[in-house]
C-alpha cells in the first residue's frame, strides 16, 4: 500500500546551523507515530515541513504518492494535513465554535455549522461547550479546540508538537485516549514529544532523531525508555535526581511568606525556604501556584499578609524592586510572559538589567556578548550563536535562555514555574542538576510543577494547592506522590498544613 506521506532525504538550514540532514520518513494511514530527539534534533521542524509551514532546502514530500511542493500551511490543508503548535493559535475572545471554523471556506448556514462542531465534539468525546469564550478556557480545554479546529477541516493527517506540555497528568492522559480515537477512526497523528513514557503509550512507531539525522524508525512495542534515551544521545545516561540538599534550619529564611493574600486566591498561604532549600509547590492545573508566584514577585498586589526576602518586608514592593531584593521569576510561559522572541539570545539575558552592559547610554554589544557567554554557554543553548533570534530556537533552547536571563542576576531566591516544560529528557536532567547546584551554593528556589517527580525528587519541603488555597504542608516521608495527589484532590486541609 502507497503511505499517506513519504518524505526522502528531506534537508534544512537555518543561518549556520543544520536542523535536518538526509531525513527519510514513511507515514502510514491510521498511525501514530512519534518523533522523538533532544532539543534542536529536528523533530519540530521535520513536523512543521509536513505541514507547510517550513520549506525544505532539499529532497522530496509525497502525498498518497504524487510530489508536493507547500509553500504555505494552506497548501497542506488543502491535501488534509495540519497542525497543532506548541503556542496555540486562538483568538481568546471567540467561542469555541467560531475558533474552530475560522478560516473555513463554504462554511454555510451558522445553525448548520455550529451542529457540526457539536457533532464532531461529542463524537471524539472532546465535551467541548461549543458556545464558551475560548479565553475563559483551561489550557487543556483550548488544546481540545486546536484539535476540533483539525477535524472541522477534514484532516487525515494531524501534526501535534509536543501536545501535553502545558497539561496535568490527568488532561494528558485524556488528551492520549483522544488521539488513540483520532486514529482508530482512520486519522494519521504525528505525535512530537519529550515526554518518552508516553510516547511508548500512545506511539504505533517512533523515529529516533539526532542532531538533524534519523537514527532509527521502529515499532514503539520494541522500544523503552532507555533504548529510546541511549539513541537520542549516543550513549548510556544516567537519569536520576541529585542528591536533596539539607539547609541549616538555624539561618534566616530567604524567603517567609506570611498570611499572604491576593484577589485570586481563596485563601491565606504561608512557608518559607531556607538558604540553599528547593521547596516544591504542588497542585492541579487552576489550583492557585502561579498566583502565589506573582503575588511573592509583585507581579500582583497582595490584599493582606506579608513577604520578607532576608528578614525584610517587601509586600507591596513593585516587581523591579523585587528583583533588586534578589528575587527572579522564571514564568510559566516563555512566549507570553518571558522572552522577547524576535530578540537575540543575549539581547534576552541584559533587558533586565541594561545598566550592567550600558556606556554612556547606549548598548557595549561586545560587553553584551562577553557578560552573557558564561551563563549561555553554561547551559549548553543550541546553536551556541549569542546573536541568534530566540525565535529560531528550538523549545527546549528557548527555555535555556530563559533561565540564563534570570540566572544572570545571580538571585538570592529563584522562583521557577515549569522550568523543564519543553525540553528533552538530558536536558531535562541538566536542569535538576543546576537546580540542586544553586541551592547547593546557598540560594533558595521555589519549584512550581505539574510533574510529581520532580516535585517529590527535588524538594525537602512541598506546598499544596487546591481550590485556590493552601492545604498542605509536607516534610519527609510525607513528600510522596500519593500524599500530594490526596492533597490536591481532596482540598481539605491537613494537619500538616501551615
């Protein structure tokens, strides 16, 4: 049987680096198969050159056997293949229903359309309200619409990059049975992800790629998470978190956070974290973490309670006062909240503090690229090009510039919402390494995330959420994936809760 998609010794570059060299690849109707790799390895770029949105340097596509040449998403959509980004692509202020037929020709009458998004909802079980604002949408709700949005248009072949980055256990899990539905009835998935576990379970095959390269196709059932890691790498990695750091609970606390209210939140939080301390704060998506984070940053004006960074008071400080206390942020969502992305690498890391590679008022671009090429290159970001656009980056380099923007203030307190959401599992370890380093050298970090292992393998203190409200406190043995779910889920507060 001819494959849905063939793509033969398919090549790309961008400036001075090569993102794909040579890359075959076959796609069968009905299949999911996953791309995985480390950051910068291609994956994302070999999916968006099956959907038009990038063009190849070199080789060939074939669709149902025929040569194609897409210069533009729409020419792709018009053979049935489209995507679902990383950043989602909606318009906050429409329904469900006109996101998903936006942009569809001959949609005809709208009582006629409105009952096929509603048919196609209840058909794939997305439990969609087609008349909801998209902005009053949860993050998983919106990744539900993208994928409405691809079936309104007819497609057979759904390019998904990394589709559960933003989500919880629980909405990924769901967000996996919806795909499997996808190709039981005949739809072909390409599933991008760095998350290898569920790539073995949602995965019919997965394509193994490394620094532009296939390094092998194969049946998912033959692999594991080893196997998978070793081929991504080149070699065998030890995966592991460090060692937890025990603070001196006789210092004053880098941060203690007292009573502290907000006009989102239900409820008065309070904890505080030792020097050298990593302290976890765990909850359901919605639950109320990133609310506390912008509270303690000043991002948002606390209605009561207080905040002391080494025994000061700077609740009610503004965020740039924040920051010279030695506070950085590291925000749940790099596009939105953290990057200037038309920017370069290096112009991202000195934004925040232009005074430092200023002369006379105007940017020492060679004091820029020397103040920032340690932590860069500290972080491993590739293409090791200072100068880049951060655009170009790949996901998981995006947020290593991310990080090397606030670690460059070298902060007393980092408080890091999803550090390791979108980047490879190394990398990934990478990370949990530098976190445990910089406690290990006395600063302290507060650890919002939405994976319970790193929440319970990294912290020596855990903060529960639920309902927009705190309902835990755990120490020792008590930090452990059962206890925090019961916590979160359950939204009553223990015994253990400060």
């Amino acid at each position: 049987m001819v494959p849905l998609l063939k793509a033969r010794a398919v090549s790309k570059q961008f400036g001075g680096a090569q993102a794909l060299v040579g890359v075959d690849l076959s796609l069968d109707r009905g299949e999911v198969h996953c791309l995985v790799g480390e950051n910068g390895a291609g994956k994302s770029t070999l999916g968006k050159i099956i959907a038009g949105v990038v063009q190849p340097d070199g080789g060939s596509v074939e669709v149902d056997g025929k040569h194609v040449d897409y210069r533009a998403p729409r020419d792709a959509l018009r053979d049935g293949i489209t995507i679902v980004e990383q950043e989602l692509s909606l318009v906050p202020a429409m329904t469900v229903a006109e996101n998903v037929l936006l942009g569809i020709r001959g949609r005809g009458r709208a009582g006629s359309a409105r009952r096929l998004v509603e048919r196609l909802s209840s058909e794939f079980s997305l439990d969609l309200d087609v008349g909801e604002e998209v902005g009053r949408l949860p993050v998983a709700e919106q990744q539900k619409v993208e994928i409405l949005r691809a079936l309104a248009r007819g497609s057979r072949l759904v390019v998904m990059d990394e589709p559960t980055a933003r989500l919880a256990g629980g909405e990924a899990a769901n967000l996996r049975k919806i795909i499997r539905r996808l190709a039981e009835s005949g739809t072909t998935v390409v599933y991008v992800s760095h998350f290898l576990d569920e790539v073995l379970e949602v995965g019919d095959n997965v394509t193994v790629l490394r620094n532009g390269r296939v390094v092998r196709s194969s049946p998912a059932r033959h692999e594991t998470e080893e196997s998978l890691v070793t081929a991504m790498l080149g070699r065998e990695a030890v995966l592991g978190f460090p060692e937890k750091v025990c603070p001196d609970p006789s210092a004053i606390p880098v941060l203690e956070v007292e009573d502290l209210r907000g006009r989102k939140l239900d409820g008065a939080v309070g904890f505080a974290i030792q020097p050298g301390q990593i302290v976890g704060l765990a909850g359901l998506v919605g639950s109320g973490r990133t609310e506390v984070a912008r509270l303690i940053f000043g991002a948002d004006r606390p209605t009561g309670g207080r905040v002391r960074i080494d025994g000061e008071d700077i609740r009610g400080a503004s965020t740039s006062e924040v920051i010279s206390k030695g506070v950085s942020y590291l925000p749940e969502s790099r596009k939105d909240l953290g990057l200037f992305m038309r920017m370069s690498s290096q112009e991202n890391v000195t934004l925040s503090a232009l005074g430092r590679v200023c002369r006379l008022g105007l940017v020492d671009r060679r004091r820029e690229r020397r103040e920032t090429s340690d932590v860069l290159e500290r972080l491993a970001v590739h293409p090791p090009h200072p100068r880049a656009r951060v655009e170009t980056l790949s996901g998981g380099n995006q947020q290593k510039v991310l990080f090397a923007k606030w670690l460059w203030h070298s902060p007393r307190l980092l408080i890091a919402d999803e550090p390791t959401r979108g980047v490879d599992v190394a990398a990934k370890f990478g990370i949990y390494e530098l976190l445990a380093e910089l406690a290990a050298g006395g600063m302290g970090v507060l650890l919002i995330s939405s994976e319970l292992d790193e929440i319970v393998g990294l912290s020596s203190r855990v903060v529960v959420m639920a309902r927009r409200r705190q309902v835990a406190v755990l120490e020792g043995d008590d930090i452990c994936e059962d206890r925090i779910l019961r916590c979160a889920f359950g939204g009553g507060v223990t015994k253990a809760a400060a």
